[in-house]
C-alpha cells in the first residue's frame, strides 16, 4: 500500500481503510493534485482484497472539504475547467463502481466539491457541527463534480433545486431531515462512528456486499420492472459462490461465517 501521497494520510482500521485529505491550513480544499491522489488511493483499495470497506474524512476540527481550491481555478479556461471536472467525474465513479462501501465521515464544511465528495461516497456520517452546501453560484458557476445530478438522486428534485439555485449552506441536522446525511453524531466522534459500520459490513459475505452495492447503485437509474431482473439475476448468482454456502451452513450450524470472497 502506497501511503506517501502528498496531500492525504492513509492508514489501515483492521479491514477498514481511512483515507484522510491534509490540507487542513486551507481547510481541505480541492484541487488537480488532491484528485488525482484519491484517484491513486481508491485505485488501490480496488485492488486489495485485504480491504472491506473505506472512510473519507478531512484533516483538522473544522473542515472535511470546504470545496474547490479557488485560486487553483480562477484563472482556468473553458477546456482546462473541462478537463479539471472530467477527473472528478471520474473518481466519483470510481468510488461507485467500488466492490466496498465507502462513508463520508463529515467532521466540518462539506461545501461545494466536499459537498460532492461526501455526495460520491455510498453514504454520510456527520459531525453535529458538520455543513453541507453547493454554493457555486456565488461564483457565478455550478457543481462541476456531480453535485447537481447526485444531489438530486439523493434529496430529490425540489431540494436540489433550493440549495444549487440559492446556494444556501445547510446544517447537520438540517442534511439529516432531508436525507443528505445517514446520521448525525457528537463531534469528535464521527470518523470512529464511520469506521465503526465499515468494520461491521467488512464482517459480511464481502460478494454479497459487492453485489449489493452494485444492485442499487444500477437500480436507481432504472425502472422497477429492470430493476427488479438485476436483482434476481444477481440473488441467483450467489448460489454458485463457497460464500453462499459457507454462509447458510453457518447459520443452520448456529457459528460465525468464515468467508473468503469466493
């Protein structure tokens, strides 16, 4: 495991892993070489069957990604905005398409590209002084990373529209009520709290898992009669895997399950 990237701290939990952005003197921004160290960091996880399950969180008390680094992108033009958009496109992709669950741990501001970030991760634990927002309006641009199309999915239409259109910057509570976050937990204690459920879905059938996730990760683009075929076409797969049948044998045995991922 490569772990000397220049903008993050990595580190292993047991299963889990915690991937960390450090720059916290400009509260996590974002910019080309912090994507481009994720990218590197999940390509990883994607291929170490070691790992079960991954944490993003952001360095210091007061900020998980407080957005795009703006210097960085004052002066881009249109095609190397394009480009710039495109790579974080396709992180957010690279985490969906991951075999594990991936958490937001929100310790502080989730604003703009953070906001986007958290959005790409599988779901979002949130420090009580966590703040969610796309505010790029007030640059005169918008989300460039999938915040309006993700936002969407997972708030709905009339919500996404509110906070991408007024720019507004909402808190923890606030995301917990209409669905942004998964939970909201004393701060402090949100990276634990995170690497806490990671570690217990790294206990799971890690194909069932990876099956899962990719069910509903396609599934929610689709119509239920679709929908509803993957998923008996993935159910059905299951029961050619060692893992299917060491986890009912445990269960009729009344023991733990010794999966293997096979």
């Amino acid at each position: 495991m490569q772990s000397n990237f220049e903008t993050l701290l990595v580190e292993d939990r047991g299963q889990v892993r915690l991937v960390t952005i450090n720059r916290p003197k400009v509260l996590n921004a974002l910019n080309p070489q912090v994507i481009a160290d994720l990218t590197a960091a999940f390509t990883q996880i994607a291929e170490d069957r070691s790992v079960g399950g991954a944490v993003i969180t952001g360095a210091g008390e007061k900020s998980f990604i407080a957005g795009a680094d703006i210097a960085a992108m004052a002066e881009m033009a249109p095609e190397q905005a394009k480009h710039f958009a495109q790579k974080g496109h396709a992180f957010g992709e690279l985490l969906a398409n991951l075999r594990v669950p991936v958490i937001a741990a929100v310790n502080g501001f989730a604003l703009g590209g953070g906001c986007e970030v958290a959005l790409a991760c599988d779901f979002i634990y949130a420090s009580e002084k966590a703040k969610f927002g796309q505010p790029e309006v007030n640059l005169g641009v918008i989300p460039g990373f999938g915040g309006t199309q993700r936002l969407l999915r997972r708030v709905g239409l009339a919500q996404a529209l509110e906070l991408c259109l007024s720019g507004a910057i909402i808190r923890a509570d606030e995301a917990l009520r209409i669905g942004l976050c998964n939970r909201v937990v004393p701060h402090g204690e949100v990276v634990e709290a995170a690497v806490k459920t990671a570690t217990v879905i790294a206990g799971k059938g890690p194909l069932a898992v990876a099956s899962a996730k990719r069910v509903l990760h396609r599934g929610a683009d689709l119509a239920l009669g679709p929908a509803n075929e993957l998923e008996i076409d993935a159910f059905a797969q299951l029961f050619a895997s060692q893992d299917q049948r060491e986890g009912m044998a445990a269960f009729l045995a009344k023991r733990p399950a010794a999966f293997k991922g096979e």
